[in-house]
C-alpha cells in the first residue's frame, strides 16, 4: 500500500512542478496577475514535498529503499529554498534552480513509480546439499 501512495503524491507532485513553471513563465511574459497564482502553488509543492517525504518514510520503515525518504527531504529542502529566492525576488537563481528542480521531481517520480512493493513475512529459499 505504501508504494501506490508515494506513486500518486509524485505523480501530483510532478503536475503541479510543471504548473508551476508554466505560472511563472506567464508571469515572466507579462502576466502580472500569474505572480499571485505563481507564489500559492509554491505553498501547494512544497506540501506536496513534505506528503512525499511522510510517505517515503513510511515506504523505508516497511522494507523499501532509503532513497524514497532522503530525496523527497531534499525536495523539500529546495523547495523551500526556491519560495525565499522568489520572495527575494532573485530571478536568475530561482529560475536556474527550478529547472533543476522539475528535473529532480521528474526523476523522483520517475523512480517511484519503478518500485516494487517489500516483499514482507515471506522465507528465503534454502539450497539443499
């Protein structure tokens, strides 16, 4: 059960990254009303990073790769770090950094939906001999 949540929280999680670059492109090409838009959906990521670090974890603690928890807290790490730049109102780094950052949620998506579920209670095969 815990691999379909952190399936469908990155899934979302990535449509809402992409939303996000899309609202701040408008807002960069002249959508002075998308910068309202654009700084909510920060607020809506970064959950969304914070639900797929909760999830991630519970994954880890039921068998699953350490990776489903740390890079999801990294993610929210960045995030957080990309609402500051944006509220500082620095441009270039915000920009370059969210582009990393799609990249990442793209990966982290990507991956998770590449795991299989911790086969749990079941006995290793024993070589006869």
């Amino acid at each position: 059960m815990p691999v379909k949540q952190l399936r469908i929280v990155s899934t979302v999680l990535l449509a809402f990254a992409v939303g996000q670059a899309g609202l701040g492109s408008g807002y960069l090409g002249g959508g002075r009303w998308l910068l309202v838009a654009h700084a909510a959906n920060a607020f809506a990521v970064l959950l969304l990073a914070i639900l797929s670090a909760a999830f991630g974890f519970v994954f880890r603690r039921s068998g699953g790769p350490s990776w489903t928890f740390y890079f999801p807290l990294t993610l929210v790490a960045v995030v957080g770090i990309q609402i500051a730049l944006g509220f500082a109102g620095v441009r270039s780094v915000h920009v370059f950094l969210g582009v990393l950052l799609i990249s990442g949620i793209t990966m982290f998506c990507s991956y998770s939906w590449r795991l299989r579920p911790p086969v749990i209670g079941t006995i290793p095969a024993v070589a006869e001999g």
